[in-house]
C-alpha cells in the first residue's frame, strides 16, 4: 500500500506543475482517462493469455504497451512536444472513434469514456511522467489492484470539494450503510439510476462477492449490477472504480436516466433493489419532465426520479434513496409524487442526516429513505407506518466537514435499533392517517427535540452567501439554458 500511496502522490506532484491543470476536477478528470486506459490495457493482457481467441478492441498503435505502439508502456518512448502531439491528434481522435459495430461492450466502453474526457495536461515532458509512474503498477496482479482500489476512493473523495463535480460523490459510510440495510442477494438485479463515480455499485458488488462460492456466481454478480450515468467524469471513474473491483465489462449505461418516456420501461427492465442518492437541487434538461405523466411533470430532477425508481422497481423490490428536505415536502406536484409512493410502496424508514453530511457541495438538510414495492388495495396505501430516525453529530461537534467527515461507525446505534424499534428521544413512528392529514407531508420533526438555535461567525455567513450566490447562479444558467 505504502508503494502504491507514495506512486499516487508523485503523479499528483506532477500534475500539480503542468499549467494545463486548473482545479481538482479537471487533475481527477486528467488521471482518470490514463488510470482507465491503464487498467483496460492490463486487462487486455490478461484476456490474450487466457483466451487465444481474444483480440483487444483497441488498435495496437494505441495500446498501452504492444510490439507496434508501446507509445505509453516504454519508460524511454517519445516524450516532450512528439508525445502530446499524439495524445492530442492521434490517440483521442482514433479512441473517440473507435469501431462499435460488432457489439464489442469493451469497444463501447473505450469510446463512451475518450468521446466525453479530454486531455488537459501541455507539457509532454509531464505526461511522460506521469506515464512512467504508471508503469510501476500492474493492475493484473491482485495486491496491487486491491491496494489502488482503497487509494482510489480517496481520489474520488476529493470530488466532493471540487465545486460542481461534488454531486458525484456519496460519503462511503451512506453507501455502505444503505448496501447493509438493502441487503442485496446474490441473482437479484441491483441498479442505481444515477450512479455518479460508482461508490454504491462498488459496496453491492463487496457484499455479494461475501455470498459467491463458485466462480459463475462471481460472474453473475458483474451481470446484475447496472448503473446509468449521464456526465461523461463520472462515467468514466465510475466504469475505472468497477473494473478495480473485478468487473471485467461493467454494466454501466452512459446516458440520461430521464431522457426517454416512462412507460418505455417495461417489466423487463424492472429490478430487485434500488440504491441511489439521485441528483437533488437541479433543473431537468432537455424537457425531459415531458416524458413522465402530466400529474408528475417538474423540473426538479429528484422528484422525477423518485417516480422512475418506483416504476422500476420490481413486486417486493426493495429501494435505500437519499432525499432532501425538500422532496418531503410541498403542495402540487410534490404532494402527487409523495402520495404515489406512500401508496404504492411501504415506506418503513426515514433516517434524518445533519445538513452538513454533503458539504461542502450542498448544505440543505437530507435523508436516507427506504421502502419495499408493494400492492394496495384500491385508495388503501401500501405504507401503514413511517419510522423516524434522527441521526446525531458526534458529541461536541457542531458539522461535518472535509476533515471530519461522516463515519461508518456512526450507523451502528441505528443498526441495533433498526431490528428491534422502539421510540425514543431519537426515534418515533407516525402512523399513515397522521401522514394523510398533513396532504401526505412527510418533513415530520422530532415530537421530543427543542427547537435549537445556532449562532453562524461571521466566516460562517460569508460562506453560507457564497454557497447561496453560487447556487442561484448555477439555476439562472440552467433556466436560461432550458428556455434556448
């Protein structure tokens, strides 16, 4: 591990001195496309060993290392202006390009990454060494897989500071939280909609791989794990983060999730469990909104995709969702979208965060919500009850931030509670007709907390204003987007 750490920190020393690089997006951004051309390579090595009839779908001049390129792989291959050149005009270009026509998923993957990242980096003398860093991992030996496989949730972690690109990161104790409480099951199928850098694909697959005792329960589980992503950064980390856990092809579907009509998912798209933490706070592009009913139609994304994960899901299908205050919430159509699903599924569990788990990409208040698919009878809803739980900072702490992030550990009182309820200062039930009273309003505070009351320093309300302006900025943009 010590190796593999101090290799990732030559390169970040490196990258840091290109004048191409500007931000942690674009140096994430940057290594992803030559960790992801890196570790396919390996993996094409590894396929040709095994299997005399493989055959890459990428061109030997452009393979990472092969008798007719070896443009990456030769510690002492072109370097300085020739190296960019071809980086620039001949790599990207050829990969952007690349042949799709016999259906070759690989192929797939290769084009959908390279047509939607870029090269940022200006000087081929820094590239070169970048690449010979590289080349001191291979990614066909396990230890060394494993290793980068922990460093790499560290470099997607720093996505959650990088302005806008913060939405696609999920703290790890959320996902694994989620993953545990959802339980997926070896032969279900696992999907999230909105997948970002894959860190909730990432804990399915760990905990099936604990249940898989044979090599073709293995391969089953890289069949039923799909994801959809629709940013080109992310699809690309996320596809990198599932082939360092062993997913030869991921099932990642680069698109949309929103951007066909809902009644094109039919009962053979539906699955077994859900775990997502959809995008929340944006306005939907493209009308996108005009692809659901018309009771349903906004533009708030995670509204939409609340509908579109009910639809999804299977009879008994079983959903961990992170939510906002704001979906809980609302007349119109809020109300409608909250109303379908209180009736078309058992909404058991309502876990309330702190609003600083997702700072500083979003400081709005959210929630862990888990429900399972099931009838109902006529008007009658499927939920009976909603639990609450409201989840507590650490003793003496007053929020989350980069350095004290959200633990695993803290999950584990709710853990213990969640097979065994009872009501507490923390915990307390609400039965359906109370819900129904309140026009299916679901924001229900604590009955037994004490409205508390927080005094901001002064650099604390200069940064709430930034986030704020930020914010309104980015919608305006959008709305003027959305009306061109």
């Amino acid at each position: 591990m010590s190796n593999i750490s101090s290799i990732l920190k030559s390169i970040q020393t490196i990258m840091w001195q290109d004048t191409g690089l500007n931000g942690d997006a674009q140096r994430i951004e940057q290594l992803g496309w030559m960790l992801f051309l890196k570790i396919f390579s390996d993996k094409d090595k590894e396929l040709e060993l095994l299997d005399d009839n493989y055959t890459s779908p990428i061109p030997d001049l452009f393979h990472w290392v092969k008798a007719k390129g070896n443009w990456a792989g030769d510690d002492e291959g072109m370097t300085g202006d020739e190296l960019l050149e071809f980086v620039d005009r001949q790599l990207f270009p050829a990969l952007r390009n690349i042949d799709v026509s016999t259906g070759n998923r690989r192929a797939l993957i290769v084009r959908e990454v390279f047509e939607g990242n870029n090269n940022y980096m200006k000087s081929g003398i820094n590239i070169r060494k970048v690449l010979n860093k590289l080349n001191e991992m291979d990614f066909n030996v396990a230890k060394d897989r494993h290793a980068f496989g922990e460093l790499y949730e560290s470099i997607l972690k720093g996505l959650q500071s990088a302005g806008k690109s913060g939405e696609f990161y999920t703290p790890r104790a959320i996902t694994s939280f989620i993953t545990e409480m959802i339980n997926p099951q070896l032969g279900e199928k696992i999907l999230d909609p909105a997948c970002g850098t894959g860190g909730y694909l990432t804990c399915a697959i760990e905990h099936l791989k604990l249940q898989a005792n044979s090599v073709e329960e293995r391969q089953s589980i890289g069949e039923n794990i799909i994801g959809w992503e629709y940013k080109p950064l992310p699809y690309l980390l996320a596809t990198t983060n599932l082939i360092l856990h062993d997913m030869e092809v991921p099932n990642i579907r680069f698109g949309d999730a929103l951007d066909q009509p809902l009644s094109n998912f039919t009962e053979k798209h539906r699955v077994n469990a859900i775990l997502a933490n959809p995008p929340f706070g944006g306005i939907v592009a493209n009308n996108n909104e005009n692809n659901f009913p018309q009771n349903f139609r906004t533009k708030e994304s995670a509204d939409l995709f609340l509908i579109l994960m009910i639809h999804l899901l299977k009879q008994g299908g079983r959903a961990g969702i992170v939510l906002p205050d704001g979906s809980l919430t609302g007349d119109g159509v809020k109300q409608r979208v909250r109303q379908k699903l209180l009736e078309d599924c058992n909404l058991h569990t309502i876990i309330r965060l702190p609003n600083s788990v997702f700072q500083p990409y979003a400081t709005v208040a959210t929630n862990l919500l888990f429900f399972t698919k099931g009838t109902s009878a006529g008007s009658v809803p499927a939920t009976k009850e909603v639990w609450y739980y409201e989840h507590k900072l650490p003793e003496g702490q007053k929020a989350y931030n980069k350095t004290k992030p959200i633990q695993a550990k803290e999950f584990d009182p709710i853990k213990t509670w969640w097979t065994d309820r009872k009501e507490s200062d923390i915990a307390w039930k609400v039965p359906i007709q109370t819900i129904i009273d309140r026009n299916y309003d679901l924001d229900i505070k604590n009955p037994t907390k004490q409205e508390e009351t927080y005094e901001y320093n002064s650099v604390e309300l200069m940064d709430l204003l930034h986030t704020s302006f930020d914010k309104s900025n980015s919608l305006l943009n959008q709305l003027k987007n959305a009306v061109k």
